[in-house]
C-alpha cells in the first residue's frame, strides 16, 4: 500500500515531464526549415552539394554610397545623351536655326495674321500680307542704312585719321604720359600681328564666303518656313500633340498654348525694349554729331535682342566709333548716355515691359546668356532667353496642372515677379481687385478653355489651340 502513492506520482511527473518536451519540440519545429525529401533523381545516392552563396555588393557597401553611384551613373547617360543631341542639332544647324528664327519671327507677327483673319481675310492671304510687308520693312530699313553708310564713308575715313591722330596726342599728352617711341612700338606690334595672322584672316574669309551661301539658303528656309507657321501654326501642333499618347496629349497642347503666349510676349516686350534702346543711344548720337547715326542705331536694335549684355556690347561700338571720329571727350559723353539708357533699361523697362512677359531671375538670365553663346555663339545667345522662358512656362503648368486644366487666373505660368515686393504688390492689387466684385470671372483671352464649349474635353482629344498658337 505504501509503494503505490509513490508510484503514481513517479508516473504522473513523467506524464507532466513527456508533455513538456513533446511541446517544445513542436515549438522549435515550427522555426525550423522542412525536411529535405530526395526526389526520384536522387534517391539513387548521387551526392548533394551546398553552394553558400557570397555577400554582393548591397551588403557591403553603405545605402548613402549605393544611392550616389546610382544617381552617377544616370547622370553621366543624362550628359552622354546631352551631348549626342548637342552633336545632332549641330550637324542639322542649316535647318535647324531658320526654324528657330522663323519661330521667334512667328511670334512677334503672328498677331497681326491672326487680326487679319478674325475680320474675314483668307488665312493664306492674311500670312502673305503680313510676310510682305515685314519684308519691304526689314530689306527698307536695311537698303537706308546702307545708303547712310555709303554716303558718310568718304568724310568717315577723314574723320578717322584725325581721330587717331588726336587720340595719340591725347595718349601722350594726357594722363598715361606714353612717349612717341612707346606708341610707335604698339603701332608696330599691331601690323606684326596681323602679317602672322595673314593666313588666318585669309581662310577666315574663305568660310565666310562659304557661310554666306548657308546664309542665303537659310534666309529662303525661313521665309518658306514662316508662312506656313503664320498660316498653319495652330494646325501644325495639333497635329504633333496627336502624336504623343492619349493620356498626355491635353496637358502638352494646353502647356504648349500658354508656353506660345509667353513667347509672344517676350519678343514684344523685347522689340520694344529695342526700340527705345536704339533710339536713346541715336539720339544721344546724333546731338553730339557723331557719323553713322543710323547704322549704329539699328546695330544697338539688334544687340539688345540678347538682354542685359546686347545692348551693351553694341553701345561700346558707338562708343569707339566716337573716339576715332570726334575724340576722347565726345567718346566720354557717348559713355555716359549708354550707361544712362542701360540704367533705363534696367530699372524702367525691364521691370514694367518684360516683367509683364516672363518672370526669370537675372542670374537666370545672364547663365542663360553665357551657356548659350558657349554652345552655339551669337544665335545661342539670342535664343537662350526665349528658350528658358518658354521652359519655365511649361514645367511650371505641367507641375501644377499635370491633368490639363486651365489656371485658375487664365494667365500663362511663370510670369510671377521674382521681386518680393513687387509680387506682394501684385497679390495685394488682386486681392483688392476680388473683393471689390468677387462674382467677376477671370479674363478669358488667354486659355484654350475660353475656346472650348464647357466642360473639360475628353481625354482622348488634344485641346484645341488658339489661334496665337503654333
């Protein structure tokens, strides 16, 4: 009787102890991996070998390192592809610069085709029309400055050699104290130059002979070119927006509508900058009685083309011209009217004229500027600026309205004022504007919705440009 207790307990604590084990194995058998079982291929005893596979490069190098090689490696494909296009425009730039040049011309008298067709003229006509008459002005003011130049040459070249001479007089005899011995040395030095350079200056003009039929054939491209531009320019994006897919064609035709009418009215706002530029640097010429009034003016006119620096530039040609003609005090007072039409510029016309047009940086303008004539010389700097105002136009829309809508205010993208004040000003001046009639709708002359039935067109359809659009 005495054994039996015991021995239940002994059983009992097995029992408890069997459970316990039975339990924790069950346990450990569910983080375990599942039996290898051989398929019929091996079950004849061929051998099995485990290959421990190596650590790769995710492993071993940093997340910070792996991330700059990607970006590395995308960046230098980004330039590489940069650079085949620079390669490709570059061997196309007898067709391509008469279609850059035909587009800023589309620009700037595009609206005057549009007025004519709006009362009624045929759309061919109203593009011959206006593509005549900017002829008869361009080849009218160009047949006056040559007859100017023609007429002035013979007094100019007189005018020239007593310049020089007072120049060297006042090099002597002024605050340089340069001896005659000194000047006679750097007279020397010049003709020197340009015997060793005889060979240059030859095959220099032998390219240009060549780049003058390039020119020629460009003139005539971009005659062709422009009427149809002017005539079909609406038709022509459309038909280019057909060809993107379905999903993007709306956003591209509507960010290409408002990137128009900023480019539209940049070369407005830039003639007219022109404009008075040359006329306040003529002006300033022709009291001092400086010869080649004319031609020195319409050059300015076509350096301030290339803003902040054209106009500049062009003025420092007025500048020497002064000098050699009518000496250092003229040339001096010649200075002081380019510095003082630049500060108009700079201050007046720029902020009120093209502020309105585009809103860019000018540090943005001025790499702009660099980059383009490093590129592609004089007709990079004159398309640089053009080129990034309409990109700012585009990216800011597609940012902002990826789905295609109109802006809110009907106004292209891009040309908020990069001044505080003057954007807070803005802000405060339509703010007042809302509150003052709040149930007023935004102007409509400026977003393809103003031209469409209501209702957002349908995916599927590219939106219908206006008739500024090309």
């Amino acid at each position: 009787m005495t054994g039996t207790p015991t021995a239940g307990r002994g059983t009992w604590a097995q029992t408890l102890r069997s459970r316990a084990r039975d339990r924790l194995a069950e346990a450990a058998s569910r983080n375990a991996p599942p039996p290898f079982v051989a398929g019929a291929d091996l079950r004849d005893g061929t051998p099995v070998m485990v290959v421990r596979q190596r650590p790769d490069t995710d492993d071993v190098l940093p997340r910070a390192v792996r991330t700059a090689g990607a970006w590395a490696w995308r960046f230098i494909l980004f330039v590489a592809a940069a650079y085949l296009f620079l390669r490709v425009v570059g061997l196309l730039r007898v067709v391509i610069i008469p279609v850059v040049v035909a587009i800023l011309l589309a620009a700037l008298f595009q609206p005057a085709a549009a007025a004519l067709a709006r009362r009624g003229t045929n759309r061919s006509l109203a593009a011959g029309l206006v593509l005549v008459a900017a002829l008869l002005l361009v080849f009218g003011g160009l047949s006056l400055i040559v007859r100017t130049f023609i007429s002035q040459i013979d007094g100019l070249s007189a005018q020239v050699g007593d310049g020089i001479d007072e120049v060297q007089q006042w090099l002597s005899r002024g605050p340089l104290h340069l001896t005659d011995a000194q000047l006679s040395q750097y007279v020397e030095r010049v003709q020197q130059e340009l015997t060793q350079n005889q060979g240059a200056l030859t095959s220099g003009a032998v390219s240009t002979a060549a780049t003058l039929g390039e020119v020629v054939t460009g003139f005539f491209l971009v005659l062709f070119t422009l009427f149809f531009f002017l005539r079909d320019g609406g038709q022509i994006w459309s038909f280019l927006c057909r060809l993107l897919p379905r999903e993007a064609r709306v956003p591209t035709a509507r960010a290409g509508h408002y990137s128009w009418h900023t480019l539209v009215s940049y070369v407005h706002a830039t003639v007219l900058v022109a404009f008075v530029d040359a006329v306040g640097i003529g002006i300033g010429l022709f009291v001092l009685r400086v010869p080649l009034v004319l031609p020195l003016a319409a050059l300015v006119f076509l350096g301030a083309f290339i803003p902040v620096v054209g106009a500049t530039v062009t003025g420092v040609v007025a500048i020497l011209v002064a000098l050699v003609t009518n000496g250092p005090v003229t040339a001096l007072i010649v200075l002081a009217v380019v510095i003082a039409v630049q500060q108009l510029e700079g201050h007046v016309l720029q902020p009120l004229i093209m502020g309105r047009a585009v809103a860019l940086h000018p540090l943005a303008v001025i790499l702009a500027i660099a980059t383009g004539i490093v590129v592609a010389g004089i007709v990079g700097g004159l398309i640089a600026v053009p080129l990034l105002a309409v990109l700012n136009t585009a990216v800011r829309y597609l940012v902002r309205h990826p789905g295609g809508e109109p802006t809110a205010d009907r106004t292209a993208p891009g040309t908020e004022p990069t001044d505080d004040e003057l954007a807070e000003a803005e802000d405060r001046e339509q703010d007042a504007g809302r509150r003052s009639d709040p149930a007023e709708p935004p102007p409509p002359g400026t977003s393809v919705a103003a031209e469409e039935p209501a209702g957002r067109p349908e995916p599927g359809a590219p939106a219908r440009p206006g008739p500024a659009q090309t």
